[in-house]
C-alpha cells in the first residue's frame, strides 16, 4: 500500500496581472507562471524540479510556501489543505515546510547576526526559551559545519558557501517535515557547490526530510533527486524516477534536456547526438494554444496545436507520467 505524501499539489496556478495599455485601460492580461501543476512528495523523498530560464519553477516553489499567493488550485501540507488556512492556525503550520532560498547574499539580513538570524523563526513560532535555546541554535550550525563562534558575526563576514550554510540553518531550526531548495548552489563557486551539495544530501537523508530540488542543471538534480519532474512554460511535461529519466525519457522535451548534458568522457561527447530545439521559448502571457511545446517539438502533429495532452501514467507506472499525445 502506498503511503500518504507529505506534500499534495493539485492544478495549481499562479497567474501575474500585466498592466496593458496607456494607463493600464485595455483588455486585462496575465502572465501564466504556473499553469496547472500537480504533484506528489512522499516522506523522505527528494523531488527534482527541471526546466528552463522563466518556466515557472520558483514561482511554483513561493507558491508552495504561500509567499507568492496561488491564483488556484490546492496544496495539502501532511494532510491539511495550506491555502486554507489563515491566522494562528497559519503559523502553526508554517514550520513544517520551509525554504532555503537561491542567493544567500540576497536572504540573509546584513544587519543582523547568525544569531539574530537563526533566532528570529523560533521567537516568530514562540519556541524561543520553551523549546530552544542557545544549545539549539549551536547545534544546528554545528550540523552545517560552522561552529559557534559564527553566531556573533555578520553575513558579510562569511563567504558564500558560509552564508549558504547559514541559511539552510535557519531553515533547518525550526525541524521542518519538508524542505524547498530552490537552486540552492547555482550562485556559488563551482568548488563550493559540491560541498554544498553533500551536506544537503547529508542533512537529508539523517533527518529523514521531504525536498523539492529546484535547479536547470540536470547534473546536480541527477545526484541529489529520487524523481524529478520536468517543467515547461508553467506546466509539468514529464515526472519519472531519476534512473529512468536518464535512461530512456519519453518526451521529446525531457530528451532534448539530457542530450544537452555535458559528458565527461570526450570520445563520448563527440559521438552521442544532440538534439536541438528550433525556435525560442514561447510567452507564458500569449501561451500556444494546445500543447504548449508544439512550436519548438520535432515529432509534432497537426492535433497538438488543438488540445493540451494531460499528463498521463507510462507503462502502467503511476510514478511515470508523461504529457504527450505521442508517447503510447
């Protein structure tokens, strides 16, 4: 029997008005960031999320934690239906899911201290002296591998993979059941950013978490994810188990991400074939109507342009999904 999921996400939408016209006076118009997403995140699990530049990831991601407010759809946190809630029931839910942010010059506040920082979240949840203290905020830095003596410094005074440790302290303080990561290394030196990754990878795996991996680098979602989903112009395309993405993705986006990947071995490179899409990315604000990938696909048929193919199960697996009118 399959286990509940930690995190339920069911057609969500985040659409951004666009002001249109002198004044703002013509035909209201939205940008569709999110366009109907739905998926699952099981305990302990590490979901990665994949798509290009603009494709509506970290939109997705505010949206999950309610920092950006959905236009639609539902977001059940460990059972409890998130968009409903409001007030004190709210922030009492808040602390089961949290996010660690992309650029950590960016999310840390440089006129407070590490300790200033990592306190804040527990006082905001009224765990402060109740159910932590300095113990609490020592041990947790110990975990990312700073020591005390970084709580009374200031973020400028760290380097970046520091204050990236820092800040996944502070997401970490409040022992949250579900982690979103979004692009969590992509600002660091490429020698940071291995570290980085192993000590999430790490933290995960001890603590047993819930992690929605957002990134455009296949490589590191590859290391780091179980299953990843894949994201085009708001949309989910493809969810498949990490070892079978690689091996044999089934839509013909999913297909030209990989053959895009770099591989190490020269001889290799040089053999394997690319795929190249033809054309740019289409405007989340005036979308193609039907498949939304139908003007860059190289398989692409006439009844594509028509109808949006939902996302459906692969070979009789209902954690391989694929939306795609071609793939059987």
């Amino acid at each position: 029997m399959m286990l509940a999921p930690v995190l339920n996400v069911q057609d969500l939408k985040v659409h951004y008005p666009v002001r249109n016209g002198f004044m703002n006076l013509g035909k209201k118009t939205f940008l569709k960031a999110v366009d109907g997403v739905s998926l699952r995140l099981f305990q302990g699990e590490v979901l990665g999320l994949v798509g290009e530049s603009g494709c509506g990831k970290s939109s997705l991601g505010k949206a999950l934690l309610r920092l950006q407010e959905p236009t639609a759809g539902r977001v059940e946190v460990c059972g409890e239906d998130f968009l409903k809630l409001k007030g004190e029931a709210l922030r009492r839910a808040r602390p089961q899911i949290q996010m660690i942010f992309q650029d950590p010059y960016a999310s840390l506040d440089p006129r407070m201290t590490v300790e200033s920082t990592l306190k804040e979240p527990l006082q905001a949840h009224g765990l402060w002296n109740t159910t932590a203290d300095m113990s609490t905020l020592k041990a947790v830095l110990d975990r990312v591998g700073l020591s005390g003596k970084a709580l009374h410094r200031y973020p400028h005074e760290f380097s970046g993979g520091q204050r990236q440790r820092i800040a996944i302290a502070r997401a970490l303080v409040l022992k949250p059941k579900i982690i979103i990561a979004d692009e969590p290394v992509s600002s660091l030196d490429v020698s940071v950013q291995a570290q980085v990754l192993n000590l999430l990878k790490e933290i995960q795996k001890e603590m047993n978490l819930s992690m929605i991996f957002i990134s455009h680098n296949l490589a590191v979602v590859k290391y780091i994810s179980d299953r990843i989903s894949v994201m085009y112009l708001g949309k989910i395309v493809e969810t498949a188990s990490t070892a079978d993405l690689y091996e044999r993705a089934q839509h013909p986006y999913t297909q030209a991400l990989i053959s895009a990947v770099p591989i190490p071995n020269p001889r290799i490179e040089r053999q394997r074939k690319r795929i190249k899409l033809q054309g740019e990315l289409p405007s989340p604000i005036d979308p193609p109507k039907g498949c939304a990938f139908h003007t860059r696909c190289p398989i692409a048929k006439e009844h594509c342009k028509l109808t949006f193919p939902e996302l459906k199960p692969f070979e009789a697996s209902p954690q391989w999904q694929v939306s795609c009118f071609e793939v059987k």
